[in-house]
C-alpha cells in the first residue's frame, strides 16, 4: 500500500481517511477469510502493518505537540 515516507508526508486528516480505507479492508479481508479462500492471504498482514504504521505516526505527532 503506502511506504513509510509516503505516509510521513500525509496531513493528519489523510492519515486519519488511510486508516479508515485500512480498517474497513482488514474488516472485509478478515471475514473473506472466514467464508471462503482468500486470494493472496499476505494482504492481511500487510493491512494490519499500515494501521501500526499510522498509529505509530499518530502518537508520535501527539507527543511533540505535547512537548
């Protein structure tokens, strides 16, 4: 999906619509999961690494406004 750089460079409104777009992928991957044979099950991991990815760069954001 995205590298870190890519993500770096987002505005916290972006980075909150990746994680959205991210979660509700994860959501539909993990049930297609449950109900049939996913296609590439990779996709999965690689979802919840991006969410970390933007969680990460959140709370990273909120603490050197903090400080």
């Amino acid at each position: 999906m995205s590298n870190i750089t890519e993500l770096r460079e987002m505005s916290d409104e972006q980075l909150e619509a990746t994680s959205k777009e991210a979660a509700q992928t994860l959501f539909r991957l993990r049930f297609q999961s449950q109900s049939e044979r996913l296609n590439t099950p990779s996709e999965i991991m690689k979802n919840r690494r991006t969410i970390a990815r933007i969680k990460t760069i959140q709370t990273q954001r909120q603490t050197a406004t903090a400080k």
